[in-house]
C-alpha cells in the first residue's frame, strides 16, 4: 500500500503544462474522455515515468433508483485495466431518473445532483455500490457532491450518512474540500460538522478546487483559483489525518502553468504544515495526525494500521485475476452476504427524483417541499452548462448566431430535456430555431440549415448531399 502525494486533474487542454510542472506525482482523468483502446499519448508518457493515473466516473449514477448500467461498468473496469489504475472513483449522486419504472421519459441532468440522505436512499445506494464493487478489477472510491439545494425530510447529516455508507460496503471516500465549501454556502451545512462524522480511515484521496460567489451563491466552477476557505478545510481535515493523496482540479479558463504550479505548492504546503512532517506521498496509508507530546501529555499510543491506496502491482494482480477470485482479499468489499433494497424503496426514490429532475430540465413545478427559489437557481445553471458543452462541440453554433446564442440556447434548454447526447443537443437546438423562424437574418438562417442538413443524417453528407442541402437552403426564408 502507498500515498498518491499530490497530483492535478490531466485535461487535453494542458496537457503539455501538466507533463512539465514539477512534483506532479499523479493525475486524474475523467473516465468518460478515456477511451479504453486508445489512451491519449500524453497520458502514455506520464505512465512512463511512474506516475499514477486515477480514472474518474461521472455517469454511473449510483445514487439513481436504477440498478448501475452494465455497459456503463464494464467500460469503467476495461480503462481502470487499460491505466493501470490502482483505484477507480465516482460520486454520490444521481444524473438520470424516469424511464420504466416510472413510465415517463427518461431524463439527463447532464450535473451530478445530490440524493436525498434518508434510510431508504442509503438502502439503495449501498446495494448499488455493491454492485459496482463487484464489476470492478480494483477499489471504488466516492466522492460527496456540491449542491444548490437540499432535499426535504433528510434524515442523517452528510457525514453520518457517508460514514454508514462506509460502514455497510466498505467504499472508500473522495473528500472534496470544495464541495464542503460550496454547501457551506449554499445549503448553511457546517463543513466542521462534516469532517468530524467522516472516517478519516476510508479517505483514498483529497479535491480541492476553486469556484465564485455570485449573488449569496458559490458556484462550484473548477474555473477560478482555490480561496483560502477551501484551503483551510483541507488544513482541517490535514490535522486529522494526512491524506494519502490530494487534487487539484480545474476544468476550465486554465490558468498560465506558473499559477498552477503555484497552486500544488500551496496544497503541499497546507497538508505539511497541518500533519506530521512528512510529505503524504511517502505514508503508506492514511496517517494520523500527531499532537506533540509534552510532560503532561504524552506522545499517543501508535493508531492502528489504516486504509491506504493499493500500489500498482496489487491494482495489477486484481485486475487480471478472475472476478471470483478478487472478492475475499477486497477491502472495499467485504465477503459476508448483503441484503438488496426493498423494490418498494426504489419505486419512491424513482419517483422524487423523477419529479425533481423534470422541474430542473423540463420546466415542471417544484416538487412539494422543495425551495423553488433554488430550483430555478440550478435549472439555470443546468441549462447553462448545457449552452457552454455545446459551444465546445458545435464551436459552429457560437460563431453563426453571434452574441444571441448563449442567450437563445438557455431558453431552449429551461423547457426541453436533452434527448441522446450533446451531439444531439446541438441538432435538436438548430432545428428548433429553424422550425421557429430564426434567426431573424435570412442569410444566417440558410447557413445554420446548411449547418444542421449536413450533420443531421446517419452519415456526413457527400457532395451531392451538400449540393441538394445548399439548393434547399437558398429557399429557405
């Protein structure tokens, strides 16, 4: 067992930055944008030189009333395989409700959104952490999640939750500090309160991240540099226990790499300065933090051996081995039988968090018990995110409909669930401008018919495809 010591979250867009800053020991990369058989170059290289890549989900659900999708699994396990990895993360979350067993459409959030922190919740997350547990070649770590909102009725407070979660699978912990911040701020959750319930033992790793306030409300952006509130939680959590591994995370407007490496050295100096004096990329395990020993207060008694992060060659060893045989020697998941949630208790989940995701992405009424004012708060920043996703698929968009399309692309989306991707978002988006008579330039107008006539079939249009396409949009008016 070995600490990650501090790393960054690898983005394409610094990429080159992140194989030139100094004392990087690991990386984290969004699972998803990892395809299996084709691992980008850059993350080739850092393998390489021996530091560590940390593949990390955002679309499993586990927090959802469905079972973990199979497919979803299996691609998550063949690039934990494909990296190396000696762990794989995800969240306690849900990204999509409806569907059959609520018989309405089924729906994105596009967002991971909380669940609600009851007992029944809890039932059905545990079971589905199971399964996960046991589709994977290494251990599963979760991460808490930040929100603009709090379910009504919670019965446990975060950290209760996340400890009982803990003790029922065997999950490690992704703490992001940021998260703590961002709820602090937006939900009044008391983050002390948090990190005092949590089981420093299960921590695998550590976010941290920047964000902004905007009108009393913190938005989570992973786009800003990391404020002191953040720092000192981190600092907070350090003079507990020395995590085995801490991440920078930024996602967008990336900084100039000197500000970046700034930032890792601030969180090294944070972890060092709050814990024993010893960087945590040479603790085997999750440390305790020491309180220095004085005539009246002697030095404490050694802690018990605690969970660490699995080296290389373990993750190697299970990853290969056949799944039967992994099962006993996993920490993260005990042997003995588990019960399954109640279908009853899933048939509600489904239910709330059906109504809940409809107002967000449909435009339906607030949920009774809800605060409608922070629904409308996250289904504009739902729809919002949306706008930004698209623009970086379809830069196409953007440059055609000028400073209208943000603008124009929020309203779309405020009433009008995303139905089969980004991809598809964006044809869907054209289409209903076209069908309304935008944009109001007729020139405009034949270039964007143009634009989604030549991407809306099975297949990229050939020349006489293009040639039809552009005598149609000459009779477009």
């Amino acid at each position: 067992m070995k600490g990650l010591g501090t790393g960054i979250g690898w983005r394409p867009e610094i990429a080159d930055a992140v194989e030139r800053l100094p004392g990087v020991d690991w990386v984290e990369v969004v699972a998803e944008n990892v395809c299996p058989g084709h691992v980008p170059d850059s993350l080739t290289r850092l393998r390489e030189r021996g530091v560590t890549v940390v593949p990390h989900g955002v679309s499993l659900g586990l927090g959802g009333a469905d079972r973990p999708d199979e497919a979803r699994l299996a691609r998550l396990a063949a690039t934990a395989t494909a990296l190396d990895a000696p762990l794989v993360t995800e969240h306690v979350a849900f990204v999509r409700a409806g569907g059959p067993r609520t018989a309405s459409p089924a729906l994105e959030a596009g967002h991971l959104l909380p669940v609600p922190r009851t007992r029944e919740a809890l039932d059905v997350l545990c079971e589905n952490v199971r399964i996960a547990q046991e589709a994977l070649p290494v251990p599963l770590a979760l991460e808490n999640v930040a929100a603009l909102f709090a379910w009504p009725g919670d019965e446990l407070t975060e950290g209760r939750f996340l400890a009982e979660l803990v003790e029922r699978t065997g999950v490690r912990l992704l703490i992001d500090v940021a998260n703590l911040h961002t709820n602090r701020v937006n939900r009044g959750d008391d983050p002390a309160e948090a990190l005092a319930e949590l089981p420093v033992e299960a921590v695998a790793y550590v976010h941290v991240a920047g964000g902004v306030e905007r009108d009393g409300v913190w938005h989570d952006t992973h786009a800003h540099p990391v404020p002191p509130q953040v720092l000192d939680l981190l600092s907070q959590l350090a003079t507990r226990a020395v995590p085995p591994g801490v991440l920078l995370e930024r996602d967008d407007d990336f900084p100039p790499e000197e500000e970046l490496a700034a930032e890792l050295a601030a969180i090294r100096e944070r972890v060092a300065a709050a814990g024993p004096s010893r960087h945590p990329a040479a603790a085997p395990a999750l440390v305790p933090a020491a309180a220095p020993a004085t005539a009246s207060a002697p030095a404490p008694a050694p802690a018990p051996a605690l969970v660490g992060v699995p080296d290389q060659g373990e993750a190697r060893d299970r990853a290969t081995a056949p799944a039967g045989a992994r099962a006993p020697d996993r920490t993260d998941a005990p042997g003995e039988v588990w019960e399954a949630a109640p279908e009853a208790a899933r048939e509600r989940l489904a239910l709330g968090q059906a109504a809940l995701l409809s107002a967000l992405v449909a435009g339906t009424p607030a949920p009774e018990g809800f605060d409608g004012a922070r629904l409308r708060q996250q289904a504009l920043a739902l729809a919002r995110k949306r706008a930004g996703v698209v623009a970086r698929l379809a830069p196409e968009l953007p440059v055609l409909l000028g400073e209208g399309y943000r603008e124009a692309f929020v309203a779309y989306a405020r009433t009008r669930p995303m139905a089969g991707g980004y991809r598809r978002d964006a044809l869907d988006f054209a289409r209903h401008l076209l069908d309304s008579g935008r944009p109001g330039d007729v020139r405009v107008r034949r270039r964007l018919y143009r634009w989604w006539a030549e991407r809306a079939g099975r297949r990229p249009a050939g020349r006489a495809a293009r040639l039809v396409h552009a005598a149609r949009a000459a009779l477009v008016v």
